[in-house]
C-alpha cells in the first residue's frame, strides 16, 4: 500500500545532515556562551552607561535577520581573504549570534543576585572574584538556566540557515533528497520528525527547571 | 589586506527598490501577525475549552510550531503541501510558515499572560451573570492582550527577520529578495546585504519603538 523509494542510504545521509546541525549549534553555543558570559559580566560591571558600545554592537546581531548576517559574514570573509570555509564562517556568525543573546541573559542572572548577598561576601573579606565564583556564579546560573536552554534550542533551530552557505545539514539533506526522490511530504516529515526528537524532550527539561527553580513560589 | 573596491554607489542607486521591498516586508510580517494573533487566541481557547480532542489539536500545533524550525515550516508549506496537489506561491507559502509559527509562539504567549491574571476576575464576571464567552471576551481578553502585548512585539520583531526567509524559497519582491536579484545582476554582495542589514535594523528599532508608545498610550490607567 505504501511504498517509499527511501532507502537505508538515504536515511544515513539525513542522520549526516543532523550530525552537522548539531556540531554547528555544540560549536556555536559553546564558543557563544563563553563570550556571552565575558560580555555580561562587562556589561554588569560597567553599568549601562559605559556599556553602551557593547550594548548597540550586540544588538545589531539580533536586530539583522541571521541570513543576511550569514551572507554578509560569507561576502566579508571573501573580500578580508581570511580563506575561511562555510563551516567557519556559518559558527563564526551563529557564536556572536548566541553570544548576543547570552550577553542578556547572563547580565539578568548576576541581577538576579540579592546586593545584600553579595555585600554579606565581600564583608567576610571575600575578594572581588571570590563572591563572583562561589556567590554569583551558583545563584545566577539557577536563575538563567532556563533561559539559556530555550536559548540553546533557538540555535539548534536558526542554525538550519547555514545551508544557504552550501553547508549541509539537516534540512538541506532532506531538500536534496526531495529533489531526487520527489516525495516531499513524507521526506520532510522525517526531517521535522528529527528536529523535534532534538528539540521537545530539551524543551521539557527547560520548562521542568523553570517550575522547580522559581524563586519565589 | 582589503584587494576590493567597495563600490557603494551602485548599491545606494538601488536603494528605493530595497525601500520597496521593505514595505512588502512590513506588509508580509503584518500580516503574519494578524493572522498569528487571530488563530493564537482561537487556539487559547481551545486549551481553556476543557475539550479533549480542541485541546490536543492546540497542543500540537503550538508543540510543532516552538520544536522546528521556522525555515522548515516555510518549506512544508512550500513543498510539503505539494503532495496534496496544493501549490503556493512563495509569497502565500512564506506568510504561510511565518503566520503558522507566530500562532504557535504567541499562543504561548497568552497562556503565560493568562496566568497573570487573577482567577476571580472571571469568577466575578460569572457572578454577574455573563455567560462563559462573554466573561472571556470582554474581562479576560482585553487584560491578557495587556500582559502579552510587550513580548507579541518582540514575536513582531522576529517575524520581520523571519520574513527574509523566503528568499530560500525564491521570493523575489521582499527586501531579503530584492537585495538577491540585484545581488546576482551586480554580484556586489558585501555592499547591497550591508543596505539590507542597515534597513532591517532600523525597520526593528521603528516597531520596537512604536510598539513601546502604543502601548504607553493604550495599557496605562
């Protein structure tokens, strides 16, 4: 009754395709959550005056579609000669994409922290990166962390645009396949299918933290 | 290090084609939002409805819509849908995807709002006599749309950037389009996608902008 021209190959070439969708977004998320942490500590540090250049070039990242930050990146690399290859420049651009909005949610979890908690540190004569080490970083990690997994899930899910570089991942492999088998449907299902395998039980985890860790009720 | 001459001129003669552009843009993200807006509030009341099956099908839709990328609903609409023998243009495809991805996230939106409001406001409505869609409609509604109003912008927001999507798809008149063909005439790509970056910038901070006065002007008491 129904029959596929789908054939064990083919479903090995698509798991390709979502091993290079998750090394694009482990390498992104990754080198953009270290900047990101970076950042947010200089933005806190800092204060908003200050931080302002920061603040604008970071914004930039997530006022500009991510297409047109991943042709421009591609278009500069070329004319810059730095020789890069689609891989580079796709996780160069999707880091300080992640690194822009990690920025945020790191500086919003240091906030987080009570000022009297960290004063109650600092009077126990605990250096400046003491009380950002065993105060700070435990209290705002539990408040963040919700946010950084939907943050992390937003790249597993924005990283399919790398494939407008030639880089392909997932959903590029099951375009390729659509155009040679010509069953759409059935092909893309499986391609959602996957991405939803990658992404709800993370998504689950997420909102499960986000109950358990509210602080306030 | 820099062996290219930036030939800014040409790109800035383009410029009202890439204005143009912007307003099918703006066009597209609009009503991708009305739409969005519409059927996210349909699919809130299916959740409150208590009906299994209404239930379900909100749950999945929102599920589906929050789990897969927004490039990939796009290409359902544009090639998935084809196995039903049904054809979109880019155009109807792209605001297909977006509206489909905007309902998901701003259902979700709604039920978070829906929370912020207290219970008894809708016992109160009961008491008074209003049937159970009149107390939703006229005492609920109007506080949830208060509380969901600053993130719904922020989902406008992105369904501006998401609309440039469609050049994947081979739209051609949006301003991820326009920039596209003038790019592969000119192959002066730095140039026209700095344009195009410029543009999308400031057409994001303009809605954020006037979504922040609208909302001073509507929500205060």
């Amino acid at each position: 009754m129904f029959d596929t021209a789908l054939t064990w190959n083919d479903l090995i070439f698509l798991a390709h395709g979502a091993g290079m969708t998750l090394m694009v977004t482990a390498v992104s998320v990754v080198a953009g959550t270290l900047m990101g942490i970076v950042f947010g500590v200089l933005r806190y540090q800092a204060g908003p005056v200050w931080s302002l250049p920061l603040t604008f070039v970071l914004d930039i990242f997530r006022s500009v579609p991510l297409l047109i930050q991943l042709v421009l990146a591609n278009a500069f690399q070329a004319i810059a000669r730095l020789g890069w290859d689609p891989f580079t420049t796709s996780c160069v651009v999707l880091s300080l994409y992640t690194a822009a909005f990690c920025t945020e949610i790191v500086r919003g979890g240091i906030e987080a922290v009570p000022h009297t908690t960290r004063r109650a540190a600092r009077s126990l004569g605990m250096t400046w990166w003491h009380d950002m080490r065993y105060i700070v970083a435990p209290l705002a990690t539990r408040v963040s962390l919700p946010a950084w997994i939907g943050l992390t899930l937003g790249v597993l899910k924005d990283s399919s645009l790398v494939l407008w570089l030639g880089l392909i991942e997932l959903l590029r492999a099951s375009q390729i396949l659509v155009t040679r088998l010509q069953e759409p449907l059935f092909i893309l299902m499986i391609c959602g299918a996957i991405y939803f395998l990658l992404s709800f039980p993370v998504a689950r985890l997420g909102g499960y933290l986000e109950r358990r860790w509210s602080p306030n009720d | 290090m820099f062996n290219y001459n930036f030939r800014w001129n040409q790109a800035l003669n383009a410029l009202p084609q890439m204005l143009d552009g912007a307003l099918v843009t703006l066009q597209i993200a609009l009503l991708s939002m009305l739409i969005g807006v519409t059927v996210a509030v349909l699919l809130t009341m299916f959740r409150l409805s208590g009906n299994r099956i209404l239930g379900g099908f909100a749950t999945a839709w929102v599920e589906l819509a929050r789990n897969t990328p927004a490039l990939f609903q796009i290409y359902m609409a544009h090639f998935g849908l084809g196995a039903f023998g049904i054809h979109l243009s880019p155009f109807t495809s792209l605001l297909a995807g977006i509206a489909f991805n905007n309902a998901g996230y701003l259902a979700e939106n709604f039920r978070g709002a829906l929370k912020a409001i207290p219970d008894t406001q809708a016992r109160a409505a009961r008491s008074l006599g209003m049937p159970a869609t009149q107390a939703f409609r006229l005492i609920v509604m109007p506080q949830m749309f208060r509380v969901a109003f600053l993130p719904a912008t922020n989902q406008m927001v992105w369904a501006i950037l998401m609309t440039s999507l469609g050049v994947i798809v081979g739209m051609n008149t949006d301003l991820a389009g326009v920039t596209q063909e003038l790019n592969a005439r000119s192959f002066r790509t730095f140039e026209f996608f700095a344009i195009a970056a410029v543009i999308y910038y400031l057409i994001a901070k303009a809605v954020t902008l006037a979504a922040h006065a609208v909302a001073w002007r509507m929500f205060r008491y």
